[in-house]
C-alpha cells in the first residue's frame, strides 16, 4: 500500500466538508485531531455524527481472516462497501487476498492507495477505463486485476479497446444465478461462447469463473448450493477442456455477505484440477456489519459455533422536537442514514452523561433531516436528548460520509475514516 497517499489522508485540513467534527478543529490537519483523541460525546462533535466502532470493527476482521483460513478461502471482500482505503489496508493486513470492486473509479482509488489485487466484479467494456487499466498492468509488474466477462459482445469491445497492451487482461466467465438474475451468462453452452471468443482474443486470458450466489432466485440453502455446484461443474468442465491451459492457478470466486457458509461447504468439494485452485471469497458488509439486514441474513445465524459479527455503526442524533406525547424528531433523516433496506433503529438515549436503552422508542420514518420518533408511555425523551441510532445496510451507510470517527466504548475517537464514494 501506499504510505505516501496514507500520509496525504493524515495531512488533509478539517473544515466545513466534513460533517459532525467539532466547529473548533476547522484547520488542524486529521492527523492533529486524531492526535487529540477527543470525546465524541464531551468534546465538541455536532450531531448528527456517524461513529464507526474501533472495538467491534476489530472483532468484525479478526473473525472474518479466521474463517476464510479456517476453511481454506482466498479472501477479496468487496470494497464498494466502504470506499475506505484505511479500512481496505486492514483488510490487506488481515491477510486478503486483494480487494473485490465494481466499477473503474472504485479501481483508481484502491491504486491511488496502492492496492495491488484487485478482483473487478462487473464486465468492463468502457474502452477509456480499460485503456488506464492497460496501462496500469503495463507499468507495475506487481499489479493484478481479474475482470468478469459475460457475452461475446463484451468480449469484442473489449479487445478492441486493448490492443496493444504488454500485458493480456485476466477474465472469469461470469454464470448467471438463475433466469431473470442480474448479470452473468445464462446457459453453459453459451458459457463456452464467452469462453470461446476469450481464446480467441489476445489481449485477454481465461483464469477461471465466478458469479453471485446472492442473486439465485428465491433463494434458500439448497438453492443456492445448487447453483454453486453449477459453478464448480463449468470450472471442471472447463478444465477438462484445456481451457485452462499453463495456468498456475485457477480462479472459482462467489461469496457475498448472505451466503458464504454456502460457499465454503461447496468450494471445499472442489476436485482437484489441472492447475490449484483460487477459492476466492468476496463478502464485503462485514467490516461493519448492522442492525437490521445482515443481522438477519448473516451466516454466522447458522453456524454459530463458527462466531458472531458485532453491528459496529451507532449514528447519533439530537432530539430537536417534542410536539406530542406520542412524537419526537431528532436531527438526522435521508442525508445521514441507510433506509434502503431498513429504517434505523432507536437503541440508546444519552442524557447529562448517562446512557440508558431506548425503550418505547422506535423510527417510523424519515424526512430529508429528520428522524421521526414514535414515543410509547415508558418512553423517557426530552429535547436535547442524543439517540443512538442502529442502521441497516452497510453500503448505504458508508457513502453518506465523508470522514467517520473511529470511536472506542468510552467514546475516545481515535482515528477519522476516510471514504471516497
């Protein structure tokens, strides 16, 4: 990684981009503020402030190194979760393999920082992305991007765009979880047309097949095992075809946030092929895990002898408002929380230093910057009240951010998270 660009981060002025960071920091560089390890609850943070747990986002990466070792998984969890460069070094530091991305500028940030895997999981057919790329692999030896491809269209525009390069572009035939899924070949056969026009162009190399099992209708266990064993049957068959020929290795990837027990029981089934294989993970929501969706679709539900993520977002509000008995408002709506998934979920109210649970209290709604509270008979609120709020969906939560504390239980911010969405 890139300490000179880790460096420029520590170095960047705090001022009125950032939102919830004490008005009196304006100028210190975030290294200084970080060096001050302030108090978010004492020490001049503005709500509504997003606070990323130092504690629990440990655990969340320790758990998740453990059980890819465990089972025998590379590693490449999606970064598109974050857009957090620091965040991606500690997964690197945790023993990733690289890091998953999505679309070309989600790439030129994890270079700008150094990251030297990268595992695109998208068909790139822009030529002017593809050309920086190119030229990318053509200048560091050490580089190395996986890209999918899914139609022989794709393949064609993108061997148009990369001609000339030094170096082939490593492709994965992307399989379809199912009819009506969202990207991916839909047929083995045309699988072997994809496979087929790859050969035939030199600026691409097969290296293998990967998909999301995320997206196999109606999905439940079976189902989605189901479809994994399709995806290690075109890998075989494939082998078997020599299509994998002077490879050192063979790339088999799949594995969101909902399903990698599946993942790991089917990839442990692999036979052994011509080549050893790169049983590549790409779960990303992880990092922080939540209170509402994955808390509910996590893996860990399943195998809990395996351990247990921690929800390490708390986004903190002010009541501004307590028109009614039954209603509140507090100071955070659309612009500051996830709501795709779920709305966020009242836990804690702080008063006068004094944290309590948030009983009788829940979100029925958000406007554009206002959280709106149902208050039941036991619910003890008062404006001025902070409310620790739980959020749901990881991506959504993330990219509303510019700079997030990392905060200890006691509240002590030691380091600012910077995202770039």
């Amino acid at each position: 990684m890139s300490t000179e660009a880790f460096a420029r981060l520590a170095e960047e002025r705090v001022d009125h981009r950032f939102k919830g960071l004490p008005p009196d920091a304006d100028g210190l560089t975030v290294g200084e503020l970080a060096a001050q390890r302030r108090n978010l609850f004492t020490d001049g943070f503005t709500t509504p402030v997003l606070a990323l747990s130092a504690e629990r986002l440990e655990h969340n990466l320790a758990l998740m190194e453990t059980y890819a070792v465990r089972h025998g998984l590379a590693f490449a969890p999606h970064g598109k979760t974050t857009m957090a460069p620091q965040l991606f070094q500690r997964q690197i530091d945790r023993g990733a393999w690289g890091i998953t991305l999505a679309v070309p500028h989600q790439v030129r940030v994890a270079r700008r920082f150094g990251v030297q895997r990268v595992f695109l999981a998208n068909e790139l057919v822009d030529a002017a992305a593809l050309r920086w790329i190119s030229a990318q692999l053509d200048t560091d030896p050490g580089f190395r991007l996986i890209c999918y491809v899914d139609s022989v269209r794709g393949v064609a525009l993108m061997d148009a765009a990369l001609r000339g390069a030094a170096r082939p572009l490593d492709v994965v035939v992307e399989l379809a979880a199912g009819q009506g899924a969202r990207t991916g070949v839909r047929t083995e056969d045309e699988c072997a047309a994809v496979a087929d026009a790859v050969a035939a162009a030199g600026t691409l190399r097969l290296v293998g097949v990967a998909g999301y099992e995320g997206e196999v209708p109606d999905a439940e266990p079976e189902r989605v095992r189901a479809w994994l064993r399709r995806l290690v049957a075109l890998a075989v068959d494939f082998d078997k075809a020599s299509r994998f020929a002077g490879l050192d290795e063979i790339v088999v990837s799949a594995g969101g946030s909902a399903w990698f027990d599946a993942v790991a029981d089917v990839f442990a089934e692999i036979p052994e092929l011509s080549a050893p294989v790169l049983k590549l993970l790409r779960s990303g929501a992880y990092v922080s895990h939540d209170d509402g969706h994955y808390r509910k679709v996590t893996p860990f539900n399943r195998v809990p002898e395996e351990g247990a993520l921690e929800p390490a977002f708390r986004l903190w509000a002010q009541v501004v408002s307590r028109p009614a008995p039954d209603q509140a408002f507090a100071n955070a709506g659309k612009r500051d929380a996830a709501y795709d998934l779920d709305l966020p979920f009242a836990q804690v109210v702080r008063r006068d230093g004094t944290e309590r649970p948030a009983t009788g209290v829940s979100v029925t709604s958000l406007s554009d910057q206002h959280a709106w509270l149902s208050t039941g008979p036991g619910a003890d609120l008062e404006v001025g009240d902070w409310v620790g709020l739980g959020l749901s969906h990881p991506c959504t939560s993330f990219d509303k951010w510019q700079l997030i504390p990392l905060a200890e239980a006691d509240g002590t911010v030691v380091d600012y998270i910077r995202t770039f969405f």
